[in-house]
C-alpha cells in the first residue's frame, strides 16, 4: 500500500512536470460546442506548427464561468497564459492595472490599425494608448432564425419585421409549432431584448442611450414598444424553454418544431452542421427588420503578465497567429464568423454570412453594441431586468421602463 | 468559533494569576496548550475576523474587481441603497426565507420519522442507512443536475406519464417562474433528509431504555412517548441536525446553479448566487460585499441569541 502510494505520488510529480514546461501556454476559452470545438482547434493546431510551444486548452463551459475563472486566477496570481473575453469592457480593469500582456510593439511591426477592421474592434483593446487584446472574430447579435417548413405549414409568409411575427405567430401556434424559440438562460433573453430594442430604436436611438446616455429617449415610446413586443414575445415560447442553452433551441427551429429564434450569427454554424440549406430549410432575417443594423460583437483574447520570458515569447507568437490572415480564414470558416480583417479568403461563405458582409460595408447600418458602452455591471443589471419581464407577467411596462432609465441614469 | 477560541485563552492565563500573587510555577503543559491552540486561534482570528471586517470595510467603497481603499472610493452606504433597490437581491432574500423556512421544516418533520421508522428494529437497517444517507454524499450539483433532468418536462416525470397515455398530465416546477423553488425545495430535502435521519436516530437510541419500560408500564402509547418524552429528550440532536440545515440553507448556490440557474427569470436567484456573481462576472465587489454583510447580519442575531440563552442559563445555575 506505502509503496503504491509513493509511485503514485512519484508518477503525478512527473506528470506535473511535463505538463508544465517552460512554453506551455495554457488557453482559458469557452468554445465548447461542436462547431466553437472546430475553430479551437485551429488555433491550436496552428499553434503547436509555429514549433516548442503548446497549446494547453483549458475549455470551461459558459461564458460568465471562463471569464470568472480568468478573473480570480488573474488576480490571485495564478494567469493563464491566454484568456477568451467578448468585445467589450468586460477586461477593463485586468488592463488598468496592469495585468496584461503590452501588445502594443507586436500590434505596431505587423500594423494591426491598418487591416483590422472595423476600427472599433480594436479601441476596445487600447487604454491608455497601449494594446492588450486581440480580436479574432467579429458576431453580430441581430439575426432571426426563420424555419422555411414551419411557416409553411401554417399558410403564412415569412415576416420582414417583428411586427409582422407577431401578428402571424397565432397561426403558427394554431398548427401546432412554437412560434418564437428561445432558451430562458439570462443571457439569452438580455440578448434577444437587446435585439427587439435596436428594432425599435435604430441606430440614432441605441447610441443616445448607450453612448451618450440620454434618459428622455431611454423613457421615450421606443423603448415601450419594444418592452411591449418583448411581453407578447413571451406568449409564444414554449414551457420547455426554462434553461435551454441556445444551441438546443436552435435545434427545435433546424426540426421544424419551432419558427423563429433570435440569436447571433453563431446559430449558423449549427444549421450548416445539420446540413440545412439557406433560403430552403431556413432562412436568416437580419434585424430582424427592413432597414437593419448590425453590431460587431465577437471575441478577442487578452495575455496576463507571466514572470517567465519564454511564455511571454510564445504568448507573443500565439497573438501574431491569431491575426494571420490564413489562420482568420481557416478560424472563422469553422466559426461560422467573420474575420477581422478584409484580406481574407471568404470563398466558403454562405449566403447568410455574405447578407451580414454586404450590411457591414455600409457604416451606416453598423452599430457598438451596448456592452462597448456600458461595463459588466450595468449589463448585468439590464440583463436581470429582461430576465425578470420575461418571468414576471405582472411587471408592467412602465415600471420595467422606469427601472431601465434608473440603470442607464447610474450606469458607469 | 473565534468567540469560543479567545475564551478558553482568557480562562487558562487567569487561572494561574489569580492562585498566586507571586511567582507562580509555569506547567509545562500550560505552554504545550497554547502552543496547540496557536493555528486555531489564528485560523479564527486571520480568517473569520480579519476576512470579515475587510469584506465589511469593502462594502462602504465602490471596489470594481480590485479591493480599493482611496479616499475617493468610500461611497458610504451607497452600495447598500443601491442593493436594497435591486429588484433581484430583493427576490432573493425573499427565496431564502421561503425555501429556508420550507426545507429545514421538511427535512426535520421527514427526518424524525424516518428516524423513529429506523428505531423499529426493522430487519436490514444498515443497508437502509445507507440508502438513505447515500444523497448526502453526493454533491449537490450531481444532485441538482439529476433532478433538474427529472423534472424537465421534455424527458423527465411528465413526459414519462404523458408517455403512459396521461396527456394532461402536468407536472414541471422548473418551467413555472411561480413553482420553480418547490423544485429546489424537493432536490434540498432529498439531498439533507438522509443526515438528518441519522443524526436524530442517533439522538433516539441514545435515550436511555428505562425510559421506555416506565413509559410501557404507565401505558403511554408508542407514538405518544415518541413525541412528547424522546424527542424533547434529544434536544442535543435536534439543534445539530437544525443548525447543518441552517448552514446548507444560508450557502446554497450549487444547487441553484445546477437546477435553475436562478431562472426562469429571476425567480430562484439566492443570496449566494447573487454575491459569487457580483464579486466575479459582473465585476462590482464592493456590491458584492455589501450582500455578503446583509448575508451575515441573521447569523450574527441567530448567535447573539444562543450566547444570550447560554449566559441566561449559565446565571440561573449559578443563583441556584
């Protein structure tokens, strides 16, 4: 028994070691899904090619869970090497205080400025005029996902705008297929509403109150509308709906047995795994409305400082990997979406994606979501709001209203 | 635990003071005692009290993720009002009183009697102890995920009977923003009421057998003598089973997060939930501390009333 205790203690020591050498660089992401699986793996593979260095995958399920473990890792002096964050602010004081990795001398000999695009991909990663981040992808959150079948099997045609979702939603009900898919996760539901609020609010409104925090549009009808749209939402969900992750809700719109989910461009992965067909099997509604607009979200990796110069250099290298224009295309090919800079081979790109490409070459039609505008904090507490209209038929439109305008009123 | 510590401390030095005036002998195992109660009393002090004062001292300040202490960070009770105005903290203090009040009455009702149907000499008893005690083993995210599966109405209890030809049959707390804590309230009893049975049947068989024969001899029926002359015997075991349910009650989050996610909605958030959340994710510690302060304060009355009752007691004894 003593003796099987020692080799055991003998043979984790060893593994230990092994695992941990000088140039692993260990990878905190949250791309779990089959189709996210496929465009990880890119990255490493590419990865382990550039020569000693490893890709150690630390994949946590969730967004809100990686980010945590970042986070507390970060801070309790135990970083990863890399470390996945959305387009946002969600990584603001990691850089304030100067946790991360200075990017700014790579960014500046390969000339990120001048091929990353849009330009504001890239702010999100500058403070205090350094780089900490880099963007590999670019999401938008403004897509409906549309069942072609399930409409037609209701008798009713596919709808432009929410509007005319709404109103033909009894028939589809009527033929016994879920009207509007969704899955009760908080984040889903925040994202959905932030899509019905853009619908209503367009591209002038979303940036008076995000931006520049106006609280007279932020009270005003648009808002109401789209709180409004968001309730009668509601009443064509299905009771399965409690706790679905996306991708099982999308599910239910690939068999037909829903007609329409609102969810980012990252759903299309999953319709192309099922081996759907565009324009045949189900259809892509940007907006969802006649004159759209579209975010661009996506995500972007940041380097906590390491003590250790040879992780540093690989974690330099791994950076420089993620930019290169054969990597972006091979990477966003598998993600399902668009690559951060426009040198890219997008000959694979399917008719969804290239609707989302022709909307994003008019800057017009292309928004900052809120999470540019607003910290964690704040989009937490929106988030807790539209989770809590969602459950709570009782919360009244003006009230749900009022508490949106406190939140913005205090929003940092 | 620190109250405790610091007062066996004060109790050794003032022993020896107090027999003699002069030089007193200095024992050995004086020195070796205190030496023992060292990382003990370190621990309490430097975890429970420095960590809580420091927790409370963040509250006042706007803290982000770092811990910030300049003098333009204290924001007063800010983070107090702001929590208290919180439509989601608000409903989370309400699920802990109603899922608290719920499952600890539950689990001690079902687990006296599970106690006293163990007390009945029943053939078998250990491989029921275990069974029942088996929950208790298992993490409580294991156990929300199992009963999360259970209670889904796409592949659990209600697509089972509907399956059976029951199409209206309808049964999935989960869905139902109204109904979802009955479910947590069901995962929490499953998960507690095997120790609890334990601890209470350990309680009854340390009761002494004397007591039962007077009880047959003056025809006290069984049920009768359960209730009104054990149980109030077993007090010790009573407040060590109610005191674990009220630790598991103050701290459920795994369960939470495996079951509901504080969903549909908000409607089963908790406290817990709500802190981990601030202090990590949402970035907002000194939010964050401010719920955890408001978290602590029953605490604190619950074991201000026990030391109250214990020196009420102590005093009568000594008058006595």
């Amino acid at each position: 028994m003593k003796k099987f205790a020692v080799v055991a203690a003998m043979a984790t020591a060893l593994l230990g070691s092994t695992a941990v050498n000088a140039a692993d660089v260990e990878v905190i992401h949250w791309w779990t899904s089959g189709g996210e699986q496929a465009a990880v793996s890119v990255f490493a593979r590419e990865f382990d090619a550039l020569g000693e260095d490893k890709w150690v995958d630390t994949a946590i399920a969730g967004g809100e869970n990686a980010r945590s473990a970042t986070l507390q890792r970060t801070l309790g002096g135990d970083p990863p090497g890399a470390a996945q964050f959305n387009i946002s602010r969600q990584f603001e004081e990691l850089a304030e205080g100067g946790l991360l990795l200075d990017l700014t001398p790579l960014a500046e000999s390969e000339g990120w400025r001048d091929f990353i695009r849009p330009a504001a991909i890239l702010d999100v990663c500058e403070f205090e005029g350094a780089i900490y981040c880099v963007p590999v992808n670019i999401h938008s959150w403004q897509w409906a996902w549309a069942s072609v079948p399930a409409f037609e099997k209701a008798g009713v045609p596919l709808p432009k705008n929410l509007d005319e979702f709404i109103a033909s939603a009894p028939k589809l009900q009527e033929a016994g297929i879920i009207p509007f898919a969704i899955g009760g996760e908080a984040w889903q539901i925040g994202g959905a509403m932030g899509v019905v609020m853009l619908s209503q609010l367009g591209k002038a409104g979303h940036e008076a109150i995000y931006k520049d925090r106006n609280l007279e549009v932020a009270a005003g009808p648009e808002v109401a509308n789209a709180i409004t749209i968001f309730k009668s939402l509601k009443t064509f969900t299905d009771e399965g709906s409690a706790n679905r992750t996306w991708n099982d809700t999308t599910n239910l719109v690939i068999q037909d047995q829903a007609a329409l989910q609102i969810m980012g461009d990252w759903a299309r992965g999953e319709f192309a795994v099922a081996g759907e067909q565009p324009g045949v099997d189900y259809a892509c509604i940007a907006g969802p409305a006649e004159n759209p607009y579209l975010d661009t979200g996506g995500d972007i990796f940041l380097f906590p400082k390491q003590d250790d110069p040879a992780v540093e250099a690989a974690q330099l290298k791994m950076a420089s990997m993620m930019v290169n224009p054969q990597v972006q295309a091979l990477f966003n090919n598998a993600k399902g979406s668009l690559p951060v800079r426009d040198d890219v081979d997008m000959s694979l790109a399917d008719d969804c994606m290239k609707a989302g490409l022709e909307i994003l070459k008019n800057p017009d039609s292309v928004i900052q979501g809120a999470s540019i505008y607003l910290n964690q904090d704040a989009i937490g507490q929106t988030e807790d709001l539209w989770a809590e209209l969602w459950s709570n038929p009782d919360l009244s439109v003006e009230e749900a209203q009022q508490r949106f305008v406190d939140i913005i009123a205090s929003a940092d | 635990m620190a109250q405790l510590a610091t007062a066996k401390e004060d109790g050794a030095a003032a022993r020896p003071a107090a027999g003699s005036s002069g030089r007193k002998p200095f024992r050995l195992s004086t020195l070796m005692s205190i030496v023992g109660t060292m990382p003990m009393i370190a621990t309490a002090v430097g975890v429970f009290f420095i960590c809580i004062i420091y927790s409370f001292v963040l509250s006042f300040t706007n803290s982000r993720i770092f811990p910030a202490f300049g003098a333009d960070n204290f924001v007063g009770t800010d983070q107090y009002a702001r929590l208290w105005s919180t439509g989601r903290w608000l409903v989370s203090v309400n699920n802990i009183w109603f899922f608290g009040l719920l499952s600890i009455v539950a689990n001690m009702t079902a687990g006296y009697l599970l106690a006293v149907f163990m007390d009945q000499r029943i053939k078998q008893e250990d491989l029921f102890r275990s069974i029942f005690l088996y929950p208790f083993a298992m993490s409580l995210v294991i156990t929300g995920l199992v009963w999360r599966w259970i209670l889904d109405p796409n592949y659990g209890i209600q697509a089972t009977v509907r399956g059976w030809g029951f199409e209206d049959f309808a049964f999935a707390p989960l869905v139902n923003s109204g109904t979802a804590i009955y479910g947590l309230v069901v995962a929490g009893i499953w998960n507690g009421v095997g120790v609890t049975m334990a601890i209470m049947l350990a309680g009854l068989r340390g009761v002494d057998g004397e007591i039962w024969k007077a009880a047959k001899i003056d025809g006290i029926p069984t049920w009768k003598t359960y209730l009104f002359i054990v149980l109030p015997m077993m007090k010790g075991a009573l407040l060590t089973a109610f005191i674990l349910q009220c630790v598991g009650v103050v701290r459920v989050y795994d369960l939470i997060v495996a079951m509901t996610q504080g969903g549909p909605g908000i409607s089963t958030q908790m406290p817990a939930v709500f802190v981990i959340q601030h202090i990590t994710d949402r970035s907002n510690v000194g939010l964050g501390m401010a719920a955890a302060t408001m978290m602590l304060l029953p605490v604190i009355v619950l074991l201000g009333l026990q030391v109250f009752v214990q020196w009420r007691a102590n005093r009568v004894k000594e008058n006595a």
